[in-house]
C-alpha cells in the first residue's frame, strides 16, 4: 500500500518531456507537504535525448501550435515562441512554412527547462521539487513505497515511483567497432570524406542523423537502409475532415477499406489524406485497445511503417533537405535488410539481402548509425527495469514492445500491485499514441489525478 506520510516523496524517474511534465503536474495536484523528486542520468534536466540537441537544423515533427506543454493552454508553446527574445541562431530554429511553423527541437529544450526552473523556484514555501542527477538503478518495496537507490549509492525512502524513461533502446543495433550513436556525434568531423556511412533505419530518426552530419561537416556518401525504405512524408496545409465513421469495423482489413474509402471521398471533395488522418487522432487508442490480439499482431507486422510515415510527418524544411540529398545522389535510400556485419581495421564490410531479391550484396561503410526506433522490454539492458521485471513489479504489455498497465497508468506485474506508475513511450502497446507531446501531457495530467487520488486513499 501507498504511505500516506508526507515526509515520503514521489519519484519521477527520467527527466525528458514525460517526466518533467508529470513532477510539474504532480506539484500542481499534491498537498503542499508532499515533494517530488525528479531523477534524471543524463547530462540536463527538462531536455531528455530528444531536446538537447542544439542543431537548428533538427525540427520538430509537430507544429509549435500543438506543442503546448499544457493540456488546458494549447497556445502556451506558441505564445512562448512569439515573445522570448532569441539570439540569431536560435531564430534560424523557427521555420515558418505554408504547413505551419516548426521549431528546433533545441528550442523546445529550452521552453521546458524554463518551466522546470519556475517550478523549481516558484511557491511561496519551500521548494518541493528536488533534482537528482543520477542513475536510479533499483526500487525495492517496502512498507509505504519503496527504498530508490541510485548508481552514485544514495538513498531514499519514497511512496511511489512514476517510470518516465522514454523509449527503451533498441536491442537490435548493428554489432561492431564501428557502430556510433547518431546523438553523439563528437567525431563526426574525423569522418572520411569520401568514404559512405550507413544509417539503419530511414524513418524521422535517419532524418536528424543525415542533418547532424552534415552540419559537422561530412559531406561523404550516406546509405540508409530499413526492411522497405520507407521515407517519413512531409506535412502540409491541412484541411479539416469530419472524423470517420468506422463503427462496426471490427478486423484490421475492414478498417483499412474504411478508411482508404474516407481518404477517396476527401479527395473528391478536394482536400487531402492528411485532413483524415489527422481526424483519427481522437480515436486511434480506442481503436487499438479493441483490435483482437491477432488484428494487432497483423498491424504491427504488415501495416505499422506505412502508417508511421503518414501519422508522424516531417515537418516541410526537413523533407525538402532529404529529397535534395537524395536528388544530389549523395544519400541512397535502400529497402532491405542487414545479413552479417564483418570488421576490419579501417572499415565495416556489411552484406545486406535487398527487398525482393535472392542474392546477398556487401557495402564497405566507415561507420554505422543506428535509427531504428524502440527496443524490446524483455531485452532491455537497463538496470532498473530488469530489476522491476525479475521482482514481478512490472511486466511486459503486449507484444512486449512497452510495459503494462492499468487504464490509470499504474504498472502491473506478477507481485501484488505496487505504487508504480508509467507514462509516456514504455506504454506503447497498451496505448498507440503515446509518443508525441500532445498525448504525453494529457497522460501527464490524468497520472497526477491518478497519483492524487492514491495518496487520499486509506494508508
């Protein structure tokens, strides 16, 4: 059971969008006794992978005009943008094109750690939002909550946890010397200029990774390879759509007709796919959640990439940047998959199998980025859910590609039902959209309800 004692904080573990969200959510909904920490390894606070970057030429895949931090203020990121004084390149960061204006996502970086500083200062009390800057590496349970232990050896005794570590990586990352993380690109610049790197993955991943070389300076060669060399498309001026009707749509195969015949009956009236898909943001979890298991199974193997490169668009800049490159000759989008991976001294000797062909081919590339996306729970190296999930605290949810909870976000497991909850990408699987910053902070208010209602509980 969850203490009610309130001298035993709550714990937010992971400090990007998802856990910044819900300690600041969580500091509006607790007593004005009860603190919050927020636990963050990497480097900065409020930022995660995703905001840190200080490239202007990495855009959010959403318009500012739906970037709000805040359910209930939808133009607070907008009216942010429009009075904060920035310098002259910080503005390069701000694109304003016929399908909307885009930010940097250094930008958006800096919007959060702004609110994360207010709440840190704000209040007329004491502080009640305590930062600590280290790996959280256990949760062990016990009476009231659970003892946090983090990699530096510190401890404390918590009433509950929120598990806000964004996505899981991916365990299927190409295996050799000369692997590098496309979000660390110190040595970039040391790449040979005409010699190929190759990006695994061609999705809005691949698209930053192809910009970050390039403004470091490499202007070689770049393959980029997945299973169907599927590129993200570009967003455009919308048109609003009425949402669907797929009442009765039951089977995946139904569902596609529906709304392939919805995309028709919108073209014929002069507006395009967009408009309609975008209509299906209101339902796409509803829809999910009552797919039998099989119809899921069959999505996630057959339908997910083409309806990633449609939901999670580029934003105009980004596309434009990708189809020059490519008409260029310099980046090679490729459909096909990785056979084996051979090391020597100076290069990577990779022999991929093309979609649709029978012979193998070998590509020598100097280096290899991996932007293939999420990784699987049961295969994670991360300390702290390997723990959770050998002491039955957790689980993995369907299809093991998130972990598993109730419709109020709490975890569930094979022990008894512990103060532990989960927002954000680790739900993917129960939720579909769970990814971008409109659905993280609805998430993030509605477990700051859910966190509330625990604590008013019976101790």
């Amino acid at each position: 059971m969850i203490s009610r004692d309130p001298s035993r904080p709550i714990a937010v573990i992971g400090a990007g969008f998802s856990g910044t969200m819900c300690a600041i959510q969580l500091l509006a909904r607790l007593g004005p006794e009860r603190r919050v920490l927020l636990c963050e390894r990497a480097g900065t606070f409020g930022r995660g992978r995703a905001y840190a970057t200080g490239n202007p030429d990495h855009l959010l895949n959403v318009r500012a005009t739906n970037m709000s931090a805040y359910p209930d203020w939808p133009e607070h990121f907008s009216e942010w943008l429009a009075t904060t004084d920035f310098d002259a390149t910080e503005a390069c960061g701000i694109r304003a094109t016929p399908g909307g204006t885009f930010a940097a996502r250094g930008l958006y970086g800096r919007y959060l750690t702004e609110l994360l500083t207010r709440a840190v200062t704000g209040g007329d009390g004491p502080p009640r939002l305590d930062l600590v800057h280290d790996a959280v590496t256990d949760l062990e349970p016990g009476a009231g909550g659970f003892t946090l232990r983090t990699e530096g050896g510190a401890s404390y005794a918590i009433a509950g946890a929120v598990l806000a570590m964004g996505n899981l990586g991916a365990t299927g990352a190409p295996r050799s010397r000369h692997a590098a993380d496309p979000w660390a690109p110190e040595g970039f610049g040391r790449l040979h200029p005409d010699r190929p790197v190759l990006i695994v993955g061609t999705g809005l991943t691949m698209v930053d990774a192809v910009a970050t070389l390039r403004r470091h300076g490499f202007a070689g060669p770049i393959v980029a390879l997945s299973r169907r060399g599927l590129l993200p498309c570009a967003h455009a001026a919308v048109q609003p759509w009425p949402m669907p009707d797929l009442a009765g749509a039951t089977t995946l195969a139904a569902l596609t007709a529906r709304i392939r015949s919805e995309i028709a009956r919108a073209a014929a009236a002069g507006i395009g796919w967009r408009g309609v898909i975008d209509a299906l943001r209101p339902v796409t979890d509803p829809l999910w959640r009552n797919l039998p298991a099989p119809e899921k199974a069959r999505f996630l193997r057959h339908l997910r990439p083409f309806w990633d490169i449609h939901r999670h668009r580029a934003a105009p800049p980004s596309a434009a940047f990708i189809a020059d490159e490519i008409a260029r000759g310099i980046l090679t989008v490729r459909a096909g998959r990785i056979r084996t991976i051979t090391d020597t001294a100076t290069e990577a000797l990779v022999t991929l199998r093309p979609r649709g062909g029978s012979a193998d081919e070998t590509v020598a590339v100097q280096c290899i980025l991996d932007a293939t996306g999420i990784g699987r729970v049961a295969e994670t190296d991360d300390p702290l859910i390997r723990r959770l999930l050998a002491r039955g605290l957790v689980r993995p949810g369907p299809f093991g590609i998130g972990l598993d909870a109730t419709p109020d976000l709490r975890a569930l497991g094979a022990a008894e039902a512990a103060p532990l909850w989960v927002v954000g990408p680790l739900l993917r699987g129960v939720l579909w959209e769970c990814t971008a910053v409109p659905d993280i902070r609805n998430q993030a208010a509605g477990l700051a309800d859910a966190v509330a209602r625990a604590l008013s509980g019976p101790a």
